[in-house]
C-alpha cells in the first residue's frame, strides 16, 4: 500500500513539473514573438532610415549651405542606422538564446511526458493486480466461511 502511496505521490510530483514546464514553454514562447516583433519594427526603421539617406543625395546643382546641411543630416541618419542595426544584432542573440531555452524546455518536456506515461501504466498495472488479489482473498475468504460453517452444522 505504501508503494502505491509513494508512486501516486511522485506521479503527482511529475504532473506538477509538466504543469510548469509547460508554463514556462508558453512564456517562451510569447517572449520569442515579442523579441520577433521588435526585430521586425527595427527592420522597417532600417530601410525607412535607409531611403531617407538616398533622398539626401544631391541630384544636381546645389548651393553649398543645402549640400552642407545634406551631408551633415546623412551623417546623423548613418549613425542612427548603426544604431539600429547593433540593437538588431542585440536582439538576434538574444533570439537564438531563447530558442536554445525552448528547446531545453521542449527537451524536459517530453523526458516527463515519458515518466509519466510510464508511471501512470505501472500504477495501473499495480492497481488492477491488488484489486485482483482483493477480490481472490475475498473470495477465499467467503470459501472458508462456507466450509467451516457447513462442518459445525
């Protein structure tokens, strides 16, 4: 009875430990869209960044103050661009980081779907064999009964 006791616990043990891992499996995962996301808008701002820089070049004749100012002006959005382009890579390794947890994750996720199949099948298996043994010694029982109450009559 103390086994069945012991293996019900630790089967309650794994399913709690499936509950969070698929918790943080969920966060992951949100997490991976949000980062995915912010990748994405910092691209757009990248080539938005990028056109700007192209609409500065001087396609004709132009007074020196507007050529100036132009320059200058593509300068700033060069460095912006740099900018954008290191929080990019920042996010990328950030990226690869989290889907190396989730696949940790998914990894712990099927070594406890496993355990707990296991556990379950054997604890049923345990199960039905005391509910058999019960039942034969019930019936022994009642067998013994029958017999010696016939031999005092």
């Amino acid at each position: 009875m103390s086994v069945l006791h012991k293996c019900r616990e630790f089967v309650l043990m794994i399913e709690q430990k499936q509950l969070l891992n698929m918790t943080d499996i969920i966060h992951m995962e949100s997490q991976l869209r949000h980062i995915n996301h912010k990748i994405e808008q910092h691209r757009h701002e990248f080539i938005y960044t990028n056109q700007q820089i192209k609409s500065l070049t001087p396609s004709g004749i132009m007074e020196r103050s507007d050529l100036y100012k132009g320059i200058r002006r593509q300068g700033a959005l060069i460095a912006h661009q740099q900018l954008i382009y290191h929080q990019i890579s920042l996010l990328e390794d950030e990226l690869q980081t989290v889907r190396h947890k989730l696949q940790q994750l998914s990894f712990s996720k099927g070594i406890l779907d496993k355990k707990h199949h296991k556990l379950t099948y054997q604890l049923k298996q345990l199960g039905r064999e005391q509910a058999r043994r019960r039942d034969n010694d019930m019936e022994n029982e009642l067998q013994e009964l029958a017999v010696y109450d016939k031999k005092y009559f």
